[in-house]
C-alpha cells in the first residue's frame, strides 16, 4: 500500500467532525476499496493438498453411497451428522 494517512484533530472540533473528515479522507484515498477487494482472497492452494483432499472427497462420497445402498444407514441419519445433529 501506499503513504499511510494522517488526520490530526483540529482545536476546539467535536469528534463527529472530526471522524467525518477523516471518514471523509479515507474514502478519497481507496484504500478501502483496495480492503474490499481483497478482503475474501484466497491464495491458491498446494497441488498435493488439492488433490489429497479431492481424494478424501470422492472416497467420503462413495463409502456414504455405499452406506445408503446397503440400507445400513438412511439419507436423514446422513444430514443431521452433516449438519451438526439440528
């Protein structure tokens, strides 16, 4: 990022005034945009890890169709684990 920006509180000025120009100040600037752009970034991830936890999935995925196929366990048994027993 850029300079960092500085607002100092003028003699005898409410903070409301104060906090408006400096909410003022840092709008001009963008550096809040620069935060909402990046705010739910996610850096690309580990080639291995990826695949690892793709294979978990699929693996998960088949022992649970299994698992209803074989009727030993039913599709409500299933959500009410995933959803934490709601």
């Amino acid at each position: 990022m850029a300079s960092s920006i500085e607002v100092k509180r003028k003699k005898g000025e409410s903070f409301e005034a104060f906090f408006r120009r400096f909410s003022r100040r840092l709008q001009q600037s963008g550096k809040v945009l620069d935060v909402r752009a990046s705010r739910f970034f996610e850096r690309d991830g580990n080639k291995n890890k990826n695949r690892d936890s793709a294979l978990r999935r699929l693996e998960l995925g088949a022992k649970r169709e299994y698992l209803l196929k074989t009727g030993k366990v039913k599709e409500e048994d299933l959500r009410a684990k995933k959803h934490g027993g709601r």
